[in-house]
C-alpha cells in the first residue's frame, strides 16, 4: 500500500512520484510514499500560514504550547522500541543507536516545552516620565525545516520543538531516504492535539519539494541541517527572500592525541568517535593528530580495536557498525579510499566493502584507517560522511594548531590529555562549535550546538534556542499628556 503523506493536517497521497524506500541492510523494501508536488507545497505553506495566525494558536499561553510537547514527547517514550526500529529500517543505524536518537527527541520535546513556559515574553521596561518601553518576542510565522537522512527524529525534533514552542508553524521536508520517522512524528503531534495545519511532513525529492518550500514567500525562515553545498544554495534563497536560516553542514572534525593522553580512554574515545553510526555523523572525528612519540603505542591498539570492530546486520545485538545508507553513498566512500591510495596514502586496515555471508545483501563497508598523508590531501579537506578515519602524526603545537585549524570545516574538535590546563588553552585556539576534551560525542540539550566556518550558521538547542524561531518587538507605552514636544 503507498503510504499517505501529512498536508496541513490531513493525511493524503502526495501529488508527486511514488518513491520507495529501502532497508539498507539487505535492500528489502521498507515502504511505499506518495511524495509531495509543488501543488501540495502550496497548499501545506497556506495552511500553516492560516494555523500560526489563528487565534486559538496566537492567543494560546505558552503553557498551553508547552503542553502539546509535553504530550508528544509521552507518546514518543511510549513508542521507544517501534520507532527505532522504523528508524534503523531506515537508514541502517544499530539498534541501539537508533533508540538513544528516539529518547534524545523525546528529551528535546521536554526540554523546549519547559523553555516555552519560562520564556519571559515580556523584556524587563524602561521608563520615563513621558513613557515606557516593553520588549516582546513574537513567533516569525511559517519555518521550512529541510533535514538530512543520519538522525532523522532527532535532528526533526530539534527545529519542531522550539519553533513550535516558539508559536510557529512548521513544515517539514525529510531526506528522500529516511521519511518514515518524520511520518510517525506528524502521527504523534496530531495525537498529542496540535491544531491543524501548524506541522505539514512532505517528503519528495530537495530539488523539487525543499526548492518549492524555501522559496515560497509566506516562509519566513529556513532552518537546514545537511550538507555545506545545499546549505549555501540554501543561504542564497534567504539572502534573496531575506529571511533568517539556520544552518547545520558538514564537518572535517579533528581529533588530538597528546603525549600525555591515556592511551586507553583516547584509542577508545577516537574509535567510537569516528566509527559509530558508520562514520555517517557530521560530528565524526575523521581527522586524527597523534604525537609523534607516542604514535606507534597509540596506533597499535587503535588497530587493535577497529579490527575487533563487530560490523553486521543493525538489528542484532552487540553489532557496532550497521551499513552505509545505500549504493551510491557506498560508492563515494570507496573512491574516496582509492583518492587517499592514489595521493600516497597507507591503508592500515580495512579500505574495503564486506561481502562475507549476509553482508553481501547491504551496503556495508570495513572500518578504514589511513596514514601517511598530509593535511591538505582530499581525503583530510573533503567530507567523506563514511568509516574513514586518516591519521597525520604531529611534532609540536605550533605546527599542529595550524594543521587542526586549516580546513573550511569548523564543526566539532576531540582534544584527549591528561593536562587539563594544556587541553583547556588548545581547545580555545580550535575553530570549532563544539570541543570535547577526554569525551567525545556526548551531548546535552542545554548545551547550543553549531559550527564555525562552513559548517554552519546560527545555534540549535540551549534554553535561547527558542529565540532562533521568534523576533524581538520593542513596544513604547505613552505616559504624558503631550503627545510630541510641539503639542506644549
Ligand atoms: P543533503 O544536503 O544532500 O540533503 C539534506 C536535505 O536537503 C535533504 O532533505 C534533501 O532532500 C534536501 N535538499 C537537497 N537539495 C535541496 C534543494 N535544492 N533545496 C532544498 N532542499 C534540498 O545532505 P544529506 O546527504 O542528506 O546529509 C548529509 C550531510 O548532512 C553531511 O554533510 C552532514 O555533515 C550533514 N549533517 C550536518 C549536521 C549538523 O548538525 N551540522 C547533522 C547531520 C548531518
């Protein structure tokens, strides 16, 4: 059966192709979608306009909005299993994974409903004897929310949450590949009582349906999370339109070992870094500097561990890598290997698509170190969005600051030193949104996340990021009787 798609509040065949989806672990069919058309583009954007400006939306109290989220957010802990499940149907991911994502979702409801209702929506005023002042945040209206196929509720959920907290209306455009959780989500918000039209999902392809949407002149923001090219085309719409964007790109993030790291929570922090969700994370730590005098220790039991590595079918217990998300993704990742052979570059292990038994029936391919490169070859400049990891050894800070920071990217950063001053003082010279010092890829909602450079403007999360999706109205409240200094 071709599923139905969530156009202002009702549940409908899309107007465009039917597109299906596959499971990438063994290429069987996931479902059916009915994408959406331009036509339906229209008509979800003049829904949402007609939703956010209703009364019953504008009037309501932000307890009140908070109170949607705070029942979605129920319903989705409720259906913990059955939506990581549909999520690593997806795009792959283990299980286990996939279930932390779902939480985390649940997790950012609670959290931009709790924002919502401690959100002081009137500034502290000013006053004279001829007037007062009063500052106001008000929503922007209709928010285009355009996300990637990695982590797909999670990454949903962080623009739903605040711009609905925030008193807009979203219309949302999943990844082609992945937009089965977006799906569920337009069934839980309807069943946690949002009012129609306020959350459209219309999957379809980026060139047709993301182009539609931002472009359409009733949105007033773009918030994007996905790859720097689209990103830019992206920025270029809302320069033009200008309207306000946030954008969440690509990553080349580095990660430094110390002479002084402990060798054994460093090796395990840099392979969890790069190797879990496949390398497929923006935040993958891809580039790896390692202190020339505790390189070859370092080295032997990073290849220690990759090669214990378990990598297999998501759904199965224990399993650390699932596959890539399908062929052409697989593709990319592999000619990358051979771009990295090609410039002089060592394959230390792996570098290699799994065919062994079952693997053969997906798309999955071996964790992959590299050396013998220097920072400017493609494979440290480029994304790869894959299990490669390429390592460069290092002599001194100069010379490794200058290294860590040249990339366009400027994402996230792994620092791993027992000499906390040390990593404190490097860890502020990395041109990075986010820097983890002896961790890696541990995140909290209070904590703004976003990058410098090309990978990104703007900041999601943080009890402020609300204010991402409203605007500040500064408002004078007349005290005398003359009104202007002629009426004296
Ligand atoms: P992508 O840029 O190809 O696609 C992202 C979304 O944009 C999809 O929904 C796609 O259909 C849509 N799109 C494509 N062309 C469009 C257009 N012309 N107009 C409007 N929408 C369009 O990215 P992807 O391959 O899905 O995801 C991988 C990328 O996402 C990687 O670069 C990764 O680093 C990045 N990413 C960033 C973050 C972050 O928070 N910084 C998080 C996850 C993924």
């Amino acid at each position: 059966m071709v599923k139905p798609i969530f156009i202002g509040g009702e549940w409908r065949q899309g107007r465009g192709p039917v597109r299906a989806t596959y499971f990438p672990a063994d290429g069987s069919l996931n479902a059916e979608i009915a994408t959406a058309s331009a036509e339906d583009v229209e008509e979800a954007v003049q829904a949402a306009e007609r939703a956010w400006r209703a009364p019953e939306w504008r009037n309501r109290m932000p307890h009140e909005r908070a109170a949607i989220l705070y029942r979605a957010a129920d319903l989705i802990t409720r259906r913990v299993d059955e939506l990581a499940a549909l999520q690593t149907r997806d795009n792959g991911k283990p299980l286990a994974e996939t279930r932390g994502l779902v939480l985390s979702a649940a997790g950012t409801a609670r959290y931009f409903a709790a924002a919502c209702e401690t959100l002081d929506e009137a500034l502290p005023s000013q006053r004279s004897a001829e007037f007062m002042t009063l500052g106001v945040h008000e929503p922007l209206g209709v928010i285009a929310a355009i996300t990637p196929w990695n982590s797909p509720i999670a990454s949903e959920m962080q623009k739903i949450a605040p711009a609905l907290a925030g008193g807009n209306a979203v219309v949302l455009k999943p990844a082609d590949a992945t937009p089965l959780a977006a799906l569920a989500l337009a069934e839980i918000f309807e069943e946690a009582g949002l009012p129609k039209g306020l959350l459209s999902v219309l999957p379809g392809r980026g060139s047709v349906v993301g182009e539609a949407l931002a472009t359409h002149p009733l949105v007033r923001k773009i918030s994007f999370t996905g790859g720097t090219g689209t990103g830019r085309h992206l920025a270029h719409i809302a320069a033009e339109k200008l309207i306000p964007t946030s954008l969440e790109l690509g990553g080349k993030s580095p990660t430094i070992v110390f002479e002084d790291a402990d060798i054994e929570l460093a090796a395990k922090g840099v392979v969890y870094g790069i190797f879990s969700s496949s390398g497929q994370a923006c935040i993958a730590g891809s580039r790896l500097f390692v202190h020339a005098s505790v390189y070859d220790r370092f080295m032997d039991r990073l290849l220690q561990l990759t090669r214990g590595l378990r990598v297999g079918h998501p759904e199965q217990p224990g399993v650390h890598m699932g596959p890539l998300i399908n062929e052409a993704h697989l593709e990319s990742v592999a000619a990358f290997v051979e771009q990295a052979k090609a410039q002089g570059g060592e394959v230390l292990c792996g570098g290699e698509r799994l065919t062994d038994g079952d693997l053969a029936l997906g798309t999955y391919f071996a964790p992959t170190i590299i050396a013998g490169l220097t920072n400017g070859s493609s494979v440290c400049q480029e994304e790869i969005f894959g299990p490669v990891l390429v390592v460069l050894k290092y002599e001194d800070e100069a010379g490794l600051l200058a290294q860590a920071n040249d990339s366009v990217f400027g994402l996230a950063a792994g620092i791993w030193s027992e000499n906390f001053r040390r990593a404190w003082r490097i860890g502020r010279q990395l041109e990075a949104g986010t820097v983890w010092i002896n961790t890696y890829k541990k995140f909290s909602i209070s904590a703004p996340f976003g990058g410098f450079k090309e990978s990104g403007l703007g900041r999601e999360k943080g009890r402020l990021g609300v204010l991402e999706y409203m605007q500040q109205k500064s408002v004078y409240l007349g005290l005398s009787d003359t009104p202007n200094p002629w009426a004296e």
